[in-house]
C-alpha cells in the first residue's frame, strides 16, 4: 500500500505592530493542511467484491505482495484446478494487480477534492523619499468560492473512485472468465489428445488385422496400406494435438502470471458437467441488468456528469477572495535641532538670555498616540464575469453529461445482448452434448464394433471399417468440442449476468449501489 501524508504547520511571528489577531488566523488556516492519502479501506472493499463475484478466497493486495509467491507455489504443488487457476490469477496477473493503483489514484482525487485553496500572504514595504519611517504593508487572503464548490468537487472524485472500484471487480470477472476459457481449452485438448492415441491405437489393431489376414490369403496388399495409412494419419494427429496443448499450456500460464515461472506445473482437472440453471428470460434479464457491474460504473458516470454541470456552474464566479489587510503609514523623521539658533531666537525674543522650549516625554507620547500608526480592514477581491462567463464549459459539461447518458444506454443493451448470446449458445451447445451422449458417440461405437466383427470374419471391405473408425472418432472430437463449448458457455452466461447465476448467488455481500439515473440531463 502506498500511504502518502503530509502536515505543515506554519508559526507566523507578528512583526512589531503587526495584530496578533492576523497571525492567529494564519496559523489556524494553515492547520489544514494536514491531511494523509491512505486507500487501505477501498483496497479492503474491492477485495471482498472481488472474491463475492469470483467465489475466490484471496485476492492480490498491494501490501501482501511478497507473500504471493509463496501462496502459489503451494498451489501448483500436485496440479491446479480452474478454481485454483482462477485464484492464482487474481493473485498474480500483472495487468490486474496494476488496476489497484487506480485506486490509490482515484482516493488522491477524492482527497485533494476536499481541501481548500491555499491561502496567500502578501508584503510590501515603501520608504519615504526624506528618510523616516516606511510605509509597511501586510495583506493575507483566503479563496472562499471553495466552500460552494468543494462539496461538488468531492461528489464528482467519491463517483469516480467508486467506478474505479466497480470497474476492478469488472475487470476481474473477465479474467476469471479468460482463465475458465483457457483451462477449458487445455482440457478439451489432451482429452482430444488421448483420442487420439485411442483412435491410433484402434488403427495399429486394424493393421494388425490386416496383416494377418494378408499372410493367411485373405486380404490384399492394399487393405494393409490403406490399415497402415490410417495408423500414420493417427500418430500425425496426436503430435499436432500435443504441440496444440503446450501452446494453449503456455497461453494459460501468460494469463495467470506464470510466464516466468521455473517450475513444472499441471492442470489437474476435467470439464465441469454443467447444467441449465434458468428459465425465465425476462428475470434473467431483470437480474443481469442489477448485478452487471460495467452498468454501475456507467451509471455512476452520468451522475459524475451530471455533477460537474453543476460545477461549472458554480464556477461562473471562479475567484471570490476574502482577506485582511494591515498597513503601518509612513512618517516623517523629525528635523534636527540647532541649539545656538534656538537659544538666540528665545533669546532676542524675550529680551534676555533664554534657554529654548523643549518637550517633555509625557507631551512626546500624548502626541504619539494622537497620529495614526496603522491601518487595519478586510479585503473583498472577486472576478468579474464580464467577458467570460464560463458558458462553453458549462455547453461542454452537458454534451458530456448526454454522452455518458447514451454510453449508460448502450451498455444495457450490450447487457441483453451479451446474455440472449449466452443463453442461446449454452442451450444450444447443451442439446448438442446430449445428442453425442445419447445418440451419435453409441451409434458410431456400434458401427465400430460390427465393422470389426463384419472384416475379422471376412465379410467386409476394409473401407468401410477404416471409414467406420473415422466417424468415431471424428464424433468423439466433436462431443469433446461440445463440452468445451457448453463450459464456455455457461462461464460467458455468468460473466454476462455478472459472475453468478440467480440461484449460485446467495446472500448479497455488495453494496446495492443504485445503477440507474433519476436525474435528468440538462
């Protein structure tokens, strides 16, 4: 975890003269500025979504990072299930775990969004051009348009933290679905390759049949290249299907982090039997648009938007500054005496010898505190908004505003899109796996069987016992591709409404955020 804080606090010693009043203002203003970055409470709670939608029991966080190593290799240890495939991705994926410092990024904002402009202090010193005192002036200001304009501000940085937020729980149901999708593939794949050494090893029987029958008389040279031909296309088969499962290996081990991974690990798992869970489409829809959580974010963007029209309004008038002003007036040093000259006129005036008045300390003090020694007012310093009324952001906040209302809209139709796809795919590759299980995989088996049966007994081509073979195995493939498309199916039907299905939903541990605007655009 990143926790940035700062505090400054600032003494301001009064200069002679200077109220202690301004300075008791300027220090207590500048108590503000202590304030901390921690978004340790928002990683909490997109873990605890995250692992709610995933079923996961650990997700990656950024001050447990060191022990993450440790926790997948125990998890590899004896081969990983999708389950655990899953975990490990949310622990290790290095395009998911750099999504949290958004987070960090987002509560920044949220943190700045609060704060109020710095204050300014101002000095200025004039100096009289006879000599005397200088004119000294002492000017602190404080932005006051903060206070209408920070709870708008803090409004708009809360929305976007929180779409930050859905958006990592978002991006990490797609991953989960991204692992499904590649776990799946690995197993359809060596399933398909150990077909494959089935259909090689039913091919190496054939030729061997063959050739008997050939030195008992009773076949043809060709019935064996044709025999042989066939074993050769199956031991080419299952080297592609195997260089098939190491790419498809290497491509699962990208998506969970494990690139670089020295180790040796297996996928240790089979495709999951899976059924329908749904019924009703129009619940099922009803459902996917609550627990979609790209609809939340989106809608939490046109509140966003619909909140920075309002701040652009409030910022028609973007600088009001209240402050106080102190000035010390200039004075005039008093001139210097000649005593002779004074004595000389006292004298010539009085008739004799007579010494010149002088002031006493009492009439020096009286007459001090008669002048004005310094100034001291508030100060009002506002912009104008004369030729700039800020009308084209103003424009520009409500062509937003309409645009995230439109994006909202689009992403509820992509939601009933991508869940009439996944439900038509699923129910689809559903039917198909039944078809395989009940008709065509015991049929072709049959065929299989009595072909054999018909050619050892001299009774059939070997074409057609050749072609028999083929057709098995091309139906064992294809009832493979169709359990693999079924997982894949009902993994996309989860990720559409959401991460889970109404009724592997349970007890609901997210905040039920409101997802659709009320207010409208202006």
């Amino acid at each position: 975890m990143v926790r940035v804080g700062y505090c400054i606090t600032t003494r301001l010693t009064a200069p002679w003269g200077v109220p202690r009043s301004v300075a008791i203002v300027a220090w207590c203003l500048s108590l503000s500025g202590c304030v901390t970055v921690d978004p340790r409470p928002d990683f909490d709670r997109a873990q605890q979504m995250v692992a709610a939608r995933t079923g996961v029991d650990q997700v990656y966080d950024p001050d447990a990072s060191s022990d993450i190593e440790e926790t997948i290799a125990a998890l590899l240890v004896d081969g990983v299930t999708t389950d655990e495939a899953i975990q490990i991705a949310l622990l290790n994926n290095r395009q998911f775990q750099l999504l949290f410092q958004e987070i960090g990024v987002s509560r920044s904002d949220v943190v700045q969004s609060g704060l109020l402009s710095n204050p300014s202090i101002g000095l200025s010193s004039r100096f009289p051009e006879a000599g005397g005192r200088s004119n000294f002036t002492l000017t602190f200001a404080q932005q006051i348009a903060d206070l209408w304009q920070i709870p708008v501000r803090k409004r708009i940085a809360e929305a976007a933290l929180e779409q930050t937020i859905l958006n990592i729980v978002h991006e990490a149901s797609k991953l989960a679905l991204e692992v499904k999708r590649n776990c799946y593939q690995v197993m359809a794949l060596k399933q398909l390759e150990t077909i494959a050494l089935e259909s090689t090893e039913i091919a190496n029987r054939s030729l061997t049949l063959a050739e008997d029958r050939f030195e008992a008389g009773e076949g043809g040279k060709v019935d064996v290249n044709l025999a042989r031909a066939s074993a050769l296309s199956g031991r080419s088969r299952t080297m592609g299907l195997h260089r098939e499962a190491e790419l498809a290996q290497t491509t699962l081990a990208h998506t969970l982090g494990l690139a670089r991974w020295r180790e040796p690990w297996t996928l240790n798992d089979s495709l999951p039997q899976d059924t329908i869970l749904f019924k009703d489409d129009d619940s099922l829809l009803v459902y996917a648009m609550t627990q979609r959580l790209d609809a939340r974010a989106a809608a939490m963007k046109v509140q966003a938007a619909e909140d920075e029209i309002k701040r652009q309004y409030l910022s028609i008038f973007p600088n009001v500054t209240l402050g106080v002003e102190w000035e010390r007036p200039e004075r005039r040093s008093a001139p210097g005496r000649n005593i002779l000259a004074d004595t000389a006129r006292s004298s010539v005036a009085n008739g004799r010898l007579t010494a010149p008045s002088i002031q006493s300390r009492g009439e020096r003090k009286r007459e001090r505190r008669q002048s004005i020694d310094s100034l001291i007012g508030p100060t009002l310093d506002i912009t104008l908004p004369i030729w700039d009324q800020n009308q084209a952001q103003i424009a520009k906040a409500q062509f937003l505003a309409v645009k995230a209302r439109k994006a909202y809209e689009a992403i509820l139709d992509d939601v009933s899109r991508d869940l009439q796809q996944a439900q038509t795919v699923a129910t689809s590759a559903s039917q198909l796996v039944k078809f395989f299980e009940d008709e065509s995989l015991p049929h072709a088996l049959q065929s299989v069987d009595a072909a054999q049966r018909a050619y050892r007994a001299g009774n059939l081509d070997i074409l057609v016992l050749l072609d028999a073979q083929k057709t098995l195995v091309a139906q064992q493939e294809a009832d493979i591709g169709a359990n693999r498309d079924f997982a894949i199916a009902m993994a996309e039907l989860r990720r559409a409404t959401g991460g889970r299905l109404p009724s592997e939903s349970g007890d609901e541990t997210i905040e039920n955020h409101p997802h659709s605007p009320d207010t409208e655009t202006p």
